[in-house]
C-alpha cells in the first residue's frame, strides 16, 4: 500500500474511519502483532467487540477491568476497542499517552441520553446530593460527578457514603432502579437508558425458557426490571461470565450484548449459550455501535495512528477525580 501517511491520518481524524483497499492476503492477526511490538502498543478490548478483536487483544474485560488495566498501562500507544466514551476514560487516566478509537462513530445511546447543560441543571434542582455516574457517560458528565461507578462495584460505591446521603444516580435508570432496590438507598435518577439492554423481550425469553427448562436466565442489570424478575442470576459483564464458568448449570439464556458468548463458549466450550432475543425480528441483540469496530479498522488504525481522542484539558482533569475515586473505593474493597 503506497499511501501518504499524514493524508490518511488527516483523513481518518474528519472522517473516523479510513477507506483504503486492504490486500485481501494481509494476515491481519500478524500485522497487528507486528505493530503492537514496533510501537509499544496495548489493545484494550471490551466483552461485546467482535470475536476477531477479542482474540488478538491484549486484554479483554468490562468497564471496570479496562479502566483498571488502562491506569496502569506502560505502553504508549492505547488503543481501545470499544466505543467512545471507553477510550475517554484511558485518556483521561493517561493524558500524556496516545489513545486511539478504531471508530470514531463508536457512541453509545446510554451516553448521548445524557446531555451535560440539561444534567448541570438537573443536579442544581437536587443539591446536597452526591453524583454518582455510571462509566457509560460522557466525560462532560463524568466531570459534573463526585464518584464514577461500573456495573461491577456500584453497590460497593454506594454502600461506602453515609446511609443518610443523598445520591443521583445517573446515566442509567434501570441500573439505578436495581441498585436502589438493592441497596434502600435514597436515590434520584436520571432517565437515560441503553437501547440493547431495553428492548429485550420478556414474552421471548419466557418461550425460550419453556423450550429450554433446564436453562438458567441471566442478566446484565442495565435490562428493564420485568426481564430482571425472570433472571436466576443478575450481575456486570465479567460477573456473567464467571458465573457461567463456575455454575453447574449447562445452558444459558444470556440477555446482554452477544459479544459476551464468544469468551462464555472459549472458557466452557461444552455448555450452551442462547442469546436472549429483543423485541424485534432479530433473534439476537448486537449493540450497533460497539460492532463499527472491525478488525480491518483496527489494522488501519494501528498503522496510521488515529483516529486519536483529543480532549478539552480542563474536561480532563475534572473528569479524573470521580474515575480515580471510583478506583480507590475499588481497590479498598478489592474489586
């Protein structure tokens, strides 16, 4: 490929992708290899990329295990498999690191159902509150909030501020609703929400549940809390899959992004795994912006070193105190 570097990577920051002929007997997999050892690089996957990425990444985990990997990385150049606001957060942690998106059109609907000037008045209308924001958030909201939390270790978080205090839970209500049940604490919400985890169905599982008796349903508990009440094991994305590994069980009807069934089926390659079906014709639930990343985008990406997250620095820095308080809280109670 005979292509002027600064023009791709001037293309590739306008555009957030790149369209560029890849040789179709390019061994992906090695050049990346390759790359990653010429430029010191890290690949940070999420559970729900496609199972090309998760096999050549260097780690792969939830909101939590990345953010905790992406604090304590060496490498120079972070490259983050994942959506958007994922790789605000290696940024954040690493201002003075390279932080690549291989999509720039990564979002997430959980994230842009938050917009920061109608959350600033939001939280105005409820003070002495503490914010609480769940990582799926902009770094606008992030920096708006007093501690950060994952799927992971959002109980713990709020179960380490006084009984008496007062919280706004935000981006997401169903996560937020399931904790304050959990937890009795005295929540507000925000009414944002994820469009994969919303439109399962419950009529759906309810019939794979009488095709498959012995399977057991579990959940992630950005669902809706009718689909929740059906669930024989509620938890975060690694929470899942570790119960699937240590579960005697034998089949699953997962209802989480698909992306989770392929590192389910690696670690117990002799159960079964049934992605619960939404509320539409697709017989799984894929999140559509978690699957723009692609392996070729990945390569292009490596090679020409963007698309790059630049970030305000003031937005930066007020962001990484509710992410490093999150950490801290984690680390106490050695999640």
């Amino acid at each position: 490929m005979d292509i002027n570097i600064d023009f791709a990577k001037s293309n590739i920051k306008k555009k957030g992708f790149l369209d560029i002929d890849i040789d179709v007997n390019l061994d992906l997999f090695a050049e990346i290899e390759r790359l990653k050892k010429e430029k010191n690089a890290i690949i940070l996957a999420h559970y729900y990329q496609e199972p090309d990425i998760q096999d050549v990444a260097d780690f792969i985990g939830d909101s939590l295990g990345l953010a905790q990997k992406a604090e304590k990385t060496e490498a120079d150049i972070i490259v983050f498999a994942g959506v958007h606001f994922m790789a605000e957060t290696a940024k954040i942690l690493n201002p003075h690191k390279k932080v690549l998106l291989p999509d720039l059109k990564a979002g997430c609907s959980l994230a842009d159902s938050a917009p920061a000037a109608l959350f600033r008045q939001f939280k105005e209308k409820h003070p002495g509150h503490v914010v609480i924001s769940y990582i799926n958030c902009t770094a606008d909201i992030k920096s708006l909030s007093d501690i950060i939390c994952t799927s992971s270790n959002a109980e713990k978080i709020i179960e380490s501020l006084p009984k008496d205090q007062k919280i706004i839970f935000a981006p997401d209500k169903n996560l937020g609703a399931y904790l304050k049940k959990k937890t009795g604490r005295d929540m507000v919400l925000w009414n944002g929400a994820c469009i994969v985890h919303e439109i399962f169905s419950v009529e759906k599982i309810t019939r794979l549940k009488i095709r498959h008796p012995k399977a057991k349903v579990i959940a992630h508990p950005e669902c809706e809390e009718p689909v929740l009440r059906l669930a024989d094991y509620i938890g975060s994305t690694t929470s899942l899959l570790k119960y699937t590994m240590n579960d005697d069980g034998q089949e699953y009807i997962v209802a989480t992004e698909t992306g989770i069934l392929h590192q389910m089926q690696k670690e117990s390659p002799y159960k079964t795994f049934i992605p619960a079906p939404p509320d539409n014709m697709c017989a799984c639930n894929d999140c559509p912006y978690m699957k723009l990343n692609t392996l070729e985008k990945l390569y292009l990406c490596m090679q020409y070193e963007a698309p790059e997250i630049i970030m305000d620095k003031n937005i930066l820095e007020a962001a990484r105190k509710p992410i490093e308080r999150m950490l801290a809280i984690s680390k106490q109670y050695g999640l």
